[in-house]
C-alpha cells in the first residue's frame, strides 16, 4: 500500500458524517510517520513547555523528536534561544534535560558556547589553520512567546507565531495564561503513535467508557465552537464547578478574570500538530506531544495555576487535589491509547466510521494529510497559507485538495 497516494483518501476527505478515518498503518508506518516529521513537526511551530522552565539568565533546557534535538537557553539579557542541541566540533550533543550554567560547554573537547550561542573557546584549536570561530556559532532555531507558551520552530519559511495562532490569544486572553505558574511538570512514555494520543485528548465519546469511574460523573454539555482563524482547533464544554477535580475533592475557585462562557464550562485546545491545553475555570494544563518514532510518544503535562494561588497556605494541600485526578484520568487516557495502538497495528485492521462526537478527530487527520500528501509540492508550502479548521466538504475524487 502506498500511503502517499491521495486516492487511498477519499472517504477521509469527505464530511464527517459521511467519512472514514485514517487507514491504521498511518498509525504505525514508519516511512509515513517520517514525512510527518519532515511535512509537520520540522516546519510548525512545537510547543516547548512554560517560559518559567528557563526563568533565569543561565537556564537551559532541551526538547527533542526525531533528528530534532534542541537546546533552550535565557541569556544574560533575558532572552530566549533555541539552538540545535550538536556541537560545532564533532557533532555531539552539548546538554541533556535541564539546568543552570554559566556557557554550554562541550563534554567531549570542550569547545563552549555562550549563551546567545556564539562559539566563545575552542581549546587546541590554535595550530589549526584558517580557523575563526566566529564561523561556528551553534545552528539557530526560531523561538517565539505567547502568553509564557515558548514555541520553537525549525523552518525558515513558516509564518510567524503570531499567524500560526490566530485569533486564539485574543479569544482566550481573559485567562491571564502570562500570570500563570507552572506547580507541576511531569513526562509520559506512552506506546502509540502520536495521532492516537491527540486524537484522544480531542474527543468525549470515550469519557464514558474509559473514564467511566472519575471524570464520566460530571454532567457536561457539549456546546457549538466557533471555528476561529489560526491553526488550532478547539471544544467547549458547559457543566457546574471545574473539570480539574474529582466529585468532592476541594479546589481555589474560579479565576477572578473570567466571566460568561469562561466562567461556566471548559475548553480543549490543540494547536496542531503538539499543543494541547485544558482549560478549566480554575487551571489551565498544557500538553506537549513528541512523537519517538512512530509508535511511542512523550507527553509533557505542565499544571498551571494564576500565580496568586502560590502564595496562599493551603497551596500544596489544594494543588495536590488537582494532582489526583490528574494522575488518575492521564494514565487512563495513556493505558488507552497503548491499547488502542496494539489494536491498529493488527494485520486485520481498517479503516472506520465516526460519531459526530469526533469532529476534531476528523479534523486533525485532515490536516494531517494536507501537509503529509504534497500540497507542498503542489501548491507551494502549505504552511505559508491559512489552514482549514473544520473539514466539511468533499473532496473530487483522486485529487487531493484542502476540505473548506
Ligand atoms: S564534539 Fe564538541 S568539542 Fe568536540
Ligand atoms: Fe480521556
């Protein structure tokens, strides 16, 4: 089978009520999954985690997928840098996880780097002929802020982070996310290929299955969300209280700032293709995804709270509560998506059909195949123009054309 041919996509293509979902080796294939990485995760912009990870001048920290691996620094001037985490010398990475330092100095031969990511010593270097080591500063990577959100980007050619999100800062400016504080961050090695695990997060058909004794207890209502302009796509929910906690357990209230629909349901945003937030009256938690080859994903769960709750006394013990559920209704979600990802790579698997409950499902896997099936080569870079939010029409057969 070959997945690059656009006719094997049809049924996809059309409208959700009428379509099928992805063929399942789009789940587990790896020359499919390294066109993702080379059509999506190498020319969008990837969700990095909280600016409040590096909130220091001298703190680093990495994110990595595939041949992606880089380097995040706060130089003394208090900006942010992305570098492509290999050394000038002889390739080797300079850093691992996170921490604080005065310069990135190679652990091989010590060549050592500043952290505006100029080559500043080179030691044996001298006898070395036309050397000058202004030509070897680490490779740069773009590096853009919203709201404390650091999101890096490897393609010279993507629009600016401001495009890519769209009117998304403006419709979720109320929440105050530059005022919030990261409590907690915790990673998960999940078994599955990273659609499985965002599809997941972006659909409430399974909630009363898989979380059928936690979360399925709160009565929510799904309401209609304007499909907004940028490359996000994004859900609201109306119920009574927050969706953070357990039934019972106690939390801080709702946040001050916000009022109308903010203050009485939910929200669940992907920015595609690797950020995720949830957003509740009370906390906003972001996910990252990093796809590890094409069936294991890292997620990142950073739990952010406005930066007042920090100074109250029952901090620990309230945050905590949060903490609860969320270790509980994560790893159902996790156990889940390994499952589901076993299922997919069984030789009898095909495609199948959607409920209505799984708009953002089809969404994503259009978008998906917007970027993967060559409307680069078609149209251009795909990336440089608007994207479809909500795929709704047809597409003529064999042609691959962007859904409406
Ligand atoms: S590889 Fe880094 S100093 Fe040699
Ligand atoms: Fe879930």
């Amino acid at each position: 089978m070959n997945l690059l041919d656009p006719s094997l996509y049809e049924s996809v293509r059309k409208p959700l009520e009428q379509a099928h979902g992805l063929p399942p080796a789009c789940y587990h294939d790896p020359a499919f999954h390294q066109k993702e990485h080379e059509d999506i995760f190498t020319k969008g912009w990837i969700l990095a985690g909280r600016t409040d990870r590096i909130a220091n001048p001298g703190d680093y920290c990495t994110v990595g997928f595939g041949d992606l691996s880089l380097v995040l620094t706060r130089s003394e001037d208090g900006a942010l840098q992305a570098f492509a985490n290999t050394c000038r010398h002889r390739g080797a990475p300079l850093v691992e996880g996170e921490g604080h330092c005065r310069a990135l100095s190679c652990p091989y031969h010590a060549w050592t780097y500043k952290l505006d990511g100029t080559l500043a010593a080179a030691p044996g270097m001298q006898d070395t002929a036309n050397f000058h080591m202004a030509e070897f500063p680490l490779h740069r990577v773009r590096i853009d802020v919203w709201d404390g959100f650091m999101f890096v980007c490897a393609s010279a050619q993507t629009p600016p982070l401001a495009q890519w999100l769209g009117d998304l800062p403006e419709r979720l400016a109320m929440y105050g996310f530059d005022q919030m504080r990261t409590a907690r961050r915790v990673e998960y090695q999940v078994a599955c290929n990273w659609k499985v695990w965002v599809e997941n997060f972006m659909e409430g058909y399974h909630i009363p299955t898989v979380h059928r004794s936690t979360i399925s207890r709160q009565k929510v209502v799904n309401m209609p969300e304007d499909p907004g302009r940028g490359e996000y796509v994004a859900i609201y929910e109306r119920h009574e209280g927050t969706r953070a906690l357990l039934h019972g357990d106690a939390g801080f209230g709702p946040i001050e700032t916000l009022s109308g629909e903010s203050s009485l349901g939910s929200r669940f945003i992907l920015i595609y293709p690797n950020a995720m937030l949830a957003i509740a009256n009370d906390t906003m938690w972001c996910f990252e995804a990093f796809p590890q080859g094409a069936t294991q994903t890292k997620i990142v769960l950073s739990s952010c709270f406005p930066a007042s709750r920090f100074e109250r006394d029952d901090f620990a013990a309230l945050a905590a509560n949060y903490f609860k559920r969320q270790d509980i209704v994560v790893r159902e979600d996790n156990d889940i998506s390994e499952w589901q990802q076993r299922g997919l790579q069984n030789r009898h698997a095909r495609p199948g059909r959607f409920s209505i409950k799984e708009k953002i499902v089809h969404a994503l896997d259009n978008w998906v195949l917007d970027r993967v099936l060559g409307v680069t080569s078609q149209d251009g870079d795909a990336l440089t123009q608007p994207a479809p939010t909500h795929p709704q029409a047809p597409v003529a057969s064999g042609v691959h054309r962007r859904p409406a």
